[in-house]
C-alpha cells in the first residue's frame, strides 16, 4: 500500500515511478478521491459542531419560553442529522474508492532497478560455478534412468489431474533429504529463525502480502473462505499484522518448510513436461522484517543465503536484478537466482528474493518503536525462497547423471540419505 501523504507532496514523481513499471499515471485520480474524501469529513465535522451548537440552544430557548426558537432548532438539529449522515456516507464510499485504487497500485521500484519492460531487461549481477561438460546428450530428470521410476506422473493424473507428482522410492528419500538440508543451513549457518505455520489463511493475510485482491485467480480458495498459501511468505510475513515490534527484536529473520499451492493461471502450455512447474510443491521459504534503514543489506544477505545453499551442493548458478517490467506486484527490488539445468540447456529460476519496503507493511499494518514513547514507523519485509525443493530435486539430478544412467549426490547431501553416493540405474540408493 502506498503511503497517501507522499502522493500529496510529490504526485509527478509517484506517477513517474508507475511509468518504470509500465502503469498508467494515477496520481490525479487518487488525489481527486482523496480530496473528496476530506471535503466530506470536513463537511461533516462542521455540520456536526452546528448539530451540537444547535442542540444546546435548544435548551436555553425553551428555558426562557420561546416555542418558536424552540422548534426550528429542533428542526435544525434533526436536518442535521440527516446531512451529516449524507456526508459521512459519502466520505466513506470516497475513502473505500480511495483504498481500492491504491491496493491496485504495484510497489514503486527503487532507483538502482534497471528499467525494461520484461525480463529481457533483467541485468546479470552474479554467477558462480561451469556447467558441466558432458561426454553424452544429457537428460532432462524425468528422462534419467536412475529418477524416471520415482516419478509416476500417471498415478498423479488419475488422482489429481495434470501438474501434479508421485514421488516414490530414492526420489521422495532425495526430496525429503534436500528440505533438511536446507532447513539445518538456514538454522544452524544463517541465523534464521525455524517456524512452523498453516497453510489455510483468511483473505486478510492474502490482502497483506498483495496476493489479494488482484492475483486471487492465481491460488486456490476453500468452499468455506480460506486460502491455500502460494507460499509461507503469507504466514511468516503476517506474524507482525497488527503489531508494534520493539527495535531491538529487529531484525526477525525466521525460515519455514511448507506446501505450497498455485494455481498457475495464465501459464497453460508453459513448463508441462516433469515437475518443473506444479500446482502442489513444496518451498523452504526466508522472510525478514526489518528497521527501513537495513533492508536493502538484508536483500544482499537473503540472497547470499540462497545462494549459499546452491554452493554447498556444486550447482552452477547466475543471479539477477529482475527488471521494472518483470519484478512482482509487492517488490522494490528482485534478485533472481537461477540454477543450470543441463537437461534444458538454460538457467532457470530457482530462488527469488526480494525487499518490499513498507508495501506490505503498511497493507498489514506493522510496525515498530526505536523507543517506549516513539511514534511507531512501518517496518519494512523481505521475502526469498531458500530454495523451492522440486526444482532443486531436478537441478542436482540433471547436474549428477551419468552416461550409464546412474546419478551422482552432492557430498552435502550424503548425510541425509544412509551415506548413499549416487542413485543406480535402477533408481536405488547405493554407496
């Protein structure tokens, strides 16, 4: 949510940053709602100081006996009434106009985004590790021999549809094993701290992160209200709603493990083939709330801290700065990171990170105190994924295969499955 008093002082530049996100200017009409809005309360305000100057001289004419001042000031007060309740009306429908039109606003980016209309533009800042060089035509991870029995996508169909998976044997051991190792880095190495959190919530923490009320279309809703989580950037972000958080508890970085839930509207056609892009997955998800001041380096840390977790398992990977065209409805800033996929010949994304300001604080009303008496001030939130589990499952099983079909696991991942080295041919965990 954008902050109403800085579109007062500068609506040129508020539109202009709307133009770097290809948004129509809107300034003019926002401030057009809120000066009705103003107007309205203000009309009411006095209107209501009448009513009540008039109901106290009600008093004191029929006090003295003047039935005739008596009764027109009793039909004042009661015309009164009915103006001030006309005005108030009128102020809240301008005032919940008002709110509707800046919840469909996009977050403004930052200066050092690099503007473009689509991820054309989005700029390389970082890539770490060589692709490997193969000996033979390498597979995409559904083809390779030691995973293909472990995904049973026909199972999946006939219980669930299309995009959707059967993990069974070394795959789900393989899957399961990669979640704990990044939960255990995240807690152990990174300082964050691990949370547990449902996956059903109520329409006021989708509105908070900005998945409401314009991407609904994009998750799933129960028949009785609740959301299903895009991802647990909704429910880790939403523990500071509605609360004042003292400075020195800042920052809260905190991590969490869950199912993850999308629709995928408007991807038909895209990414069919495996598991690259589901409805049902799972995520170990980073969110940060912080003091305005240290956001940006928590964006600098959050992504160091996916990253990381590429490094330790030897996957080649780029980061990048997603440009204004292409950054999500919520963000200031995206770093992208995207993992080699030997199978597809290309980089694709695996982790993203982003610094919402106090966007999303300020949707969900969070904030803190430097002090017992301070005016609280909006925190700012970051949010990243630390990484999204299927798709790193087919980064380490596209990067490890070999030509006889067996694949080979990271040394960081040994611990997690019996000391087991590699997955044969026959999909079975072997040392």
């Amino acid at each position: 949510m954008h902050d109403i008093r800085l579109i007062r002082e500068a609506p040129e530049a508020f539109d202009a940053h709307l133009a770097r996100r290809g948004v129509a200017p809107a300034a003019a009409s926002i401030l057009a709602l809120d000066e009705t809005r103003r107007a309205r309360i203000h009309a009411a305000e006095q209107a209501l100081a009448e009513r009540n100057a008039a109901s106290k001289a009600i008093g004191a004419a029929k006090a003295r006996g003047d039935q005739a001042e008596f009764e027109r000031l009793r039909a004042r007060v009661s015309e009164m009434k009915e103006t001030i309740g006309q005005l108030e009306t009128e102020a809240d429908h301008a005032d919940r106009a008002l709110a509707d039109l800046l919840a469909g606003l996009p977050n403004l980016p930052l200066e050092d985004v690099p503007d473009g209309p689509d991820e054309s533009a989005n700029v390389e800042i970082r890539r770490w590790g060589n692709p490997r060089e193969f000996g033979f035509q390498p597979r995409e991870h559904y083809q390779i021999p030691a995973a293909a029995a472990g995904f049973d996508f026909e199972a999946a169909a006939r219980l669930s549809g299309a995009r959707f998976v059967v993990l069974r044997g070394a795959m789900v051991r393989l899957h399961r094993a990669l979640a704990q190792f990044m939960l255990d880095t995240h807690v152990d190495e990174n300082g964050l701290a691990e949370t547990w959190t449902p996956v059903l919530v109520r329409d006021e923490a989708m509105f908070g992160t900005g998945q409401l009320p314009k991407f609904g279309e994009d998750s799933y809703r129960t028949t009785n209200g609740w959301w299903l989580i895009p991802t647990s950037e909704v429910t880790l972000t939403n523990l500071a709603a509605g609360r004042i958080l003292d400075a020195a508890d800042l920052p809260m970085r905190m991590t969490a493990h869950t199912q993850c839930f999308r629709s995928e509207a408007g991807s038909a056609g895209k990414d069919t083939a495996g598991m690259l892009r589901q409805h049902q997955f799972e995520k170990v998800e980073m969110v940060s709330i912080t003091r305005p001041e240290d956001s940006r380096a928590e964006l600098d840390r959050m992504t160091a801290c996916a990253q990381g977790i590429l490094e330790a398992l030897g996957l080649p990977y780029r980061t990048v700065v997603l440009a204004t065209g292409d950054m999500g409805f919520g963000a200031q800033r995206t770093h992208d990171i995207e993992v080699w996929l030997p199978g597809q010949n290309t980089y694709r994304e695996i982790s993203s990170c982003s610094t919402c300001g106090a966007f999303q604080a300020r949707r969900m009303n969070a904030r803190y105190r430097t002090e017992p008496e301070a005016k609280p001030d909006f925190v700012h939130t970051l949010n990243g994924s630390g990484l999204a589990v299927g798709r790193t499952l087919i980064a380490v099983l596209e990067n490890g295969q070999e030509a006889d079909g067996s694949v080979t696991l990271p040394e960081a991942l040994r611990r997690y499955v019996g000391d087991a080295s590699r997955i044969d041919p026959h999909g079975r965990l072997a040392g």
